[in-house]
C-alpha cells in the first residue's frame, strides 16, 4: 500500500511539473503585430503571469525628441511614465485544461485603455492575444511572434 500511495504522490509530481512547463512556455520576448514593441513576458512573484514593454521601434516622441510618455492614460499623475518599461500585460494565470492564459488585462498605452484579456500559443512562437470588454466576443485577437535572438 505504501509503494502504490508513493508512486501517485510521484506521478501527480510529474503531471504538476508538466503543467508548469506547458504555462512557463509563455515566458520570452514577444513582438507586437506590428513589430514597433517588445514585450516580455514572465512569471511573477504571486505566480501569474505579466509582460512590460522592452523595446520600441520608435522610442522617441516626434513631438517632444524625447523619450515616449504614457501620455493617454486616464490617470494624470501617470502620463509621466515612460512607455519602456511599461507593464501592460498583468495578472494572467494558466488554465491547463484549455490551455490559455487568462484573466488578465492589457493596457494600450496608444489610448490609454485597459482590457480583459486572454493569451493562447497557436506554436512556440505564436501567441494569439485577445483583448475584449465584457465578453470575449466582442473584441480583437492580435498575433504576436516570439523574438528568437538570445
């Protein structure tokens, strides 16, 4: 009895360590559809899963020759920040039975708006990122592509 309780502690150890492998493969730098950011993506101290803008193919503000600002956001003490370094991917956590990172949110710092959102790997270097209001349905998938240089 004793051989059969440690080989289900010892399997349901492999099925958890196969989990979080799945959920960690999320993790890297991803580009933006259009290619003019990078985000990367990682897992938190809490354990869910958020992204913070690395890289801008135009850092800089035509307007002002300075580095780009959050200067949509609807909190004015925060238009200040700038958009490097921008955490916009926050609170996602894994859902193993279908695969999807979910209830989380995206900041657009475009418009300054946040959305629910929901992540799906199409590949290992595909992510489909879903932003919506409400429901799911009413909203917009983009496809990031993983940057491969190390």
């Amino acid at each position: 009895m004793k051989g059969l309780y440690t080989l289900c502690i010892l399997l349901l150890m492999g099925f958890s360590a196969l989990a979080q492998d799945a959920a960690d493969k999320v993790n890297g730098i991803w580009f933006n559809t259009e290619a003019t950011a990078k985000i990367q993506i990682y897992k938190t101290t809490s354990g869910h899963y958020a992204g913070k803008i690395i890289w801008l193919k135009e850092p800089t503000d035509p307007e002002t020759g300075k580095p780009k600002l959050d200067k949509h956001n609807p909190d004015k003490s925060k238009r200040t920040i700038p958009i490097l370094e921008l955490v916009n991917l926050k609170a996602f956590s894994y859902d193993s039975d279908s695969r999807v990172w979910q209830h989380g949110n995206i900041y657009d710092p475009k418009n300054g708006k946040d959305y629910s959102c929901k992540m799906e790997l199409t590949d290992d270097n595909t992510l489909k990122v879903r932003g919506y209001i409400g429901i799911s349905l009413l909203g917009r998938t983009e496809t990031w592509k993983r940057d491969k240089k190390k």
